[in-house]
C-alpha cells in the first residue's frame, strides 16, 4: 500500500478505521500501534517512499489492511 500525504493526513484517515491507537516516530518511519488488546497491529509508514505496512496477527491484520486500503481509494 502507499500513501503519499502528510502525517497529520494519515492520522486522520486511520482514526476512520474506529480503533484507538497511539503513534510513535521510529527514526525513518512512523508507526500507529493500534489498542486493541488483541492482535498487536501496528503500521508502519515510510514518509520518503510513502509504503505502508501492516504488521500483526494476520486474522485481524488482513481485515484491517483491506479496510485501510478501502479508504486509501477513496
């Protein structure tokens, strides 16, 4: 997946995904870790390439890639 916005963009459009999370800046990357208390999600976006990774349990983390990739389309 890519996403070629701002950080401020893409905080927005993960908070559509209606799951709490908290971000933190990991050098090159920014990563969301989602709350779920569960899956151990996280999403990491590289700013320079604009990729974005999901990483997590894969029964949560496919469901959530497609919702992502959903509003990523418009």
């Amino acid at each position: 997946m890519l996403f070629n916005g701002s950080l401020d963009e893409l905080k927005l459009l993960v908070d559509q995904l209606g799951v709490a999370c908290h971000w933190r800046h990991m050098g090159p990357f920014e990563m969301a870790v989602f709350e779920d208390d569960v899956s151990n999600l996280k999403l990491n976006w590289w700013p320079q390439t604009g990729e974005l990774s999901l990483v997590g349990d894969p029964e949560v983390r496919d469901a959530m890639a497609a919702r992502l990739q959903d509003l990523l389309n418009g």
